[in-house]
C-alpha cells in the first residue's frame, strides 16, 4: 500500500549568483516501510523532507508534479489545509530537540497543544494521553517530566520528547531528520528500538534521514542515496554494502570498519555526471 508519492521534486532559491536548486527532480513512493535517505551534508535530504510538509520558507520555490498522501495532492492544498496535514497525518521529528522545544512552556504543556490542536478533547484527556505517549517512548517518571521544562532534559530524553509529541496525533508518516545524531550509542539504540516498535505497531511509514549509512542498512528497509539534490541510487537496506554507484561505493569506503581495518580510509571522489538526471541506479 503506497502512503506518499512524491513525482519530480523541486527546491529552489533565488540568490545574486541565480537560481540555486537545494532539491533536483526527486522521486519515490514511501509505504508502510523504514525508507532511509542518506548522503552528505548539503546533499538535499532535509530539504526533500521539509518540501514534503511544504515547510521551505519564502524566496524559497517548491515544485511538483504531485506529492500525493494517498489521493490527496499535497501541492494544491491552502496553507489553511496544509496545517490539518502537518502533525495530524505527516509529523517531522528535527534534528535538535533543545531547538525545536519551546524554552518557555512545560513539556507537558507542549505535548498536551499537539494533541489538543488536533482532536477535540477535554485537558484531562489530553494530560492522560501525554502521560501514555512518554511512558510509550520510555520516559521514566512521566507525571515529573510533564512538569520540566526542556532545559532540564538530558538530549536523549529530549528527543525522546520530541518522537513523543510528534507520534501523539496518531500520523500516518512519521518524518525523522537525522534523529539519533547527537545521541551516545546507547541512547541512539533505545531512540531506534522505539521508533521501531511505534512504526510496526501503527502500521506508519517512516522516512528516516541520515548520514549515517550502518544505521541505516541496519534500521531501514529501502535506503536512498542523494548526491547534490539528486537521488544517484535506490537499494534494499540489507544490500547497501553491496551497491555498485561509484559515489555510494565511496561514501562506504570512506568508512572505518572493524572487520576489515585499513591503514588509510579512501577519500571521496565526486564527478559532476553523477548528479544529472540520467544517473540513477535502480528502482524508485
């Protein structure tokens, strides 16, 4: 069953230099699946996600054929409807919750607007069900925490915090943007495990952002590769190690690992032909 698809793909900006595209021709499906997107810094991944909610601010251009969640297009919707879509049925997690939590309120209260923005509920109901979302993502002693403020937050709980918020309205597609990035190893593998156990359990589609190609040939299902605002390869997560585009091959080789150790990791070669329409390898 097919939740998102996304058909040609455009971000633009203008700047004094001309029109810069952040986001070139971007197509794929997304279903109830573990899709990663991976590449470097500046390669267009975060851009793809935010176009997706249509969150690229002004002089910015987003362009489409169609981003369709399920029969509805994404692209022909008000700004009035497209606040019904955000949160209710796509949420984003960001990067770094210390950021994207207001400093000001409780995290209870922030919790509670998510549900309450959406569903037309009691306070007593909305506090009852922000206290099952923490319990849900691990968070211990829930009724404490709704208390804190998100400066007292650890940056695991944090985003444990944000995962929380982000999955109380119930969505269909659940958008995470380099989630784990700033957590320690243990704390990255309990944020994933929760991610995963939310995702099988409601049935969603995740599109998960990365740089980090392991974790992701170990959490997702379908992996896409993005060089300089194009999609270069498209493979099974399990078979990543074993794609065969030359900048996919690069970005693993430039990896250290502890199964075969080098004296000298390779350094990355980059061509320009790679990011032209007709490089992509495989399936989208």
């Amino acid at each position: 069953m097919t939740l998102l698809d996304v058909e040609n793909l455009w971000v633009k900006f203008p700047t004094r230099q001309g029109i810069f595209e952040a986001v070139r021709g971007v197509s794929f499906t997304l279903g109830k699946e573990r899709l990663g997107i991976v590449g470097e810094s500046g390669s267009g991944k975060s851009m793809t996600g935010r176009a997706i909610l249509r969150l690229i601010r002004k002089p910015g251009i987003v362009e489409a054929n169609h981003i369709r969640l399920h029969e509805t297009d994404l692209m022909k919707l008000t700004e009035v409807e497209m606040r019904k879509v955000r949160g209710q049925r796509i949420s984003m997690v960001m990067q770094d919750p210390k950021f994207s939590l207001n400093p000001v309120m409780t995290i209870g209260d922030q919790i509670m607007e998510a549900y309450l923005l959406h569903n037309n509920t009691s306070k007593a109901q909305a506090r009852a069900k922000s206290i099952e979302m923490l319990n849900a993502v691990s968070i211990r002693d829930a009724e404490r925490v709704m208390r804190a403020y998100p400066h007292e937050m650890s940056g695991g709980m944090g985003q444990r915090i944000m995962i929380a918020m982000m999955l109380i309205p119930d969505p269909e597609i659940l958008i995470a943007d380099e989630p784990t990035s700033a957590l320690d190893v243990s704390v990255q593998r309990q944020v994933l495990d929760i991610m995963d156990a939310l995702v099988k359990e409601r049935g969603m589609g995740l599109i998960f952002i990365s740089h980090d190609l392991n974790l992701v040939s170990e959490f997702c299902d379908r992996v896409l590769i993005m060089y300089s605002g194009r999609i270069v390869e498209v493979c099974d997560a399990d078979k990543l190690h074993q794609a065969q585009h030359p900048y996919t091959r690069g970005l693993l080789n430039s990896l250290p690992r502890l199964d075969a150790p080098r004296k000298r990791l390779e350094v990355l070669q980059r061509d320009d032909n790679w990011a032209k329409a007709d490089s992509v390898s495989g399936a989208v």
